[in-house]
C-alpha cells in the first residue's frame, strides 16, 4: 500500500459543506472514549504516598456543595473508574472534572469565545 496524503482540514470541510470547523485538539473527549481518557488521567495522576492516593499537586481543599442525584451519579462513576487500578473518590472526580472543564474554558475563551461571554453578560444585565 502506498503512502496516504495528510487530509487538510479546509478541504475536508469545504467538501463536506461545513460552515466552520472546530479544532478538537486538546479538548475533552465525551461519551465512551471520554470515560477512557478520564480513566487514563486518573490513574496517572493519582499517587499514593501510604494514604488514600491523590493528586499531588493538589493543594487547596474546600467544601462544596451538591445536589444529591448528582453526588450519587459522582460515586457510581468513581466506582468505576476504581475497578481494576487506583481507587478515585467522588470528591477527587469532582475535582478532575472540574479542572477539566475550566481548561476548556480557558481555551474557548482564548478562541474568541470571550466576546460571545461579554455579549451574553450585557444582554442578562
């Protein structure tokens, strides 16, 4: 078999009549292969030191609050995710969860994104 050619993004798009393309890079996973990668980023990123395994970057700790169903859904994730390597906590997935979300963010906002937020602020004001 010969060699493929690099698909270039612009001609993918324009041959599928795609209005705008959205760069994946770097951005979370979701679905299946979302839980994959977060299972992946756990267990690497959680070491044990004789106690509970955790972060050890992490450094602050603070209360927060969730609703019960959601809580719920927190443990039966970190279950499994727990299943066969580094036992995770509902707390620490929160935790990931929500460095994750504030990292793609941070890059929609670099994208742009901010002028569609200071929009949206000056509309609800």
């Amino acid at each position: 078999m010969g060699r493929r050619k690099k698909l270039d993004t612009a001609q993918l798009a324009n041959a599928l009549g795609a209005s705008r393309t959205v760069p994946l890079s770097g951005r979370s996973a979701q679905g299946p292969l979302g839980l994959v990668q977060l299972h992946a980023e756990v267990q690497q990123r959680l070491k044990s030191s004789g106690g509970r395994p955790t972060d050890p970057e992490w450094r602050l700790k603070r209360v927060v609050p969730f609703r019960q169903e959601r809580w719920a859904e927190l443990e039966a994730i970190s279950r499994k995710l727990s299943a066969g390597g580094r036992s995770v906590s509902p707390a620490q997935l929160a935790a990931f969860l929500v460095e994750r979300q504030l990292a793609d963010l941070e890059r929609e906002l670099a994208e742009g994104g901010e002028d569609a937020l200071n929009e949206v602020l000056r509309n609800t004001a």
